[in-house]
C-alpha cells in the first residue's frame, strides 16, 4: 500500500472507532452504522485529495500474493 492508502485507512478506523463509542453501538448491526460513516469520512477527505493533486490515492501496488499463496487460499 501507498503512504496514502495507508493513511485513510487509519482515518476510517479512527473514525469508525470513535464514532461507534460515541453511538455507544453495540452488536452488528449498530456497528455497521458506524463502519459506513467512518468509511465515507475517508472516502470523502481521498475524493477531495484526488481531484486537488489529480492524482488516485488507490494505486496497483496494494498487497499482491504470489500464485503460490494464491493456491493455499482457495485450498482452504
């Protein structure tokens, strides 16, 4: 992952986080409310990034797995 990508990942589980205690959710569906707003504060703060610099946060770099971990995972 790009330094970017990294850092809006850490925004939406920040903000997920803080807004689910704030909500004071609990169980899963209370806390899918928060993952989706911590999730769009994210997306909304990378949208406005990318069409500033004109440049996409999500790159082709992202974690890539080798054929051969590739086929341990559909084994399982």
């Amino acid at each position: 992952m790009s330094e970017a990508e990294l850092i809006f990942t850490a925004l939406a589980e920040l903000s997920t986080r803080q807004i689910a205690e704030t909500m004071q959710a609990k169980g899963m569906k209370e806390n899918k409310v928060a993952s989706k707003k911590g999730g769009g504060i994210a997306k909304q703060a990378r949208i406005e990034l990318e069409n500033k610099t004109g440049k996409k946060v999500i790159t082709a770099d992202n974690y890539l797995l080798s054929e051969k971990n590739i086929k341990k995972l559909k084994d399982r």
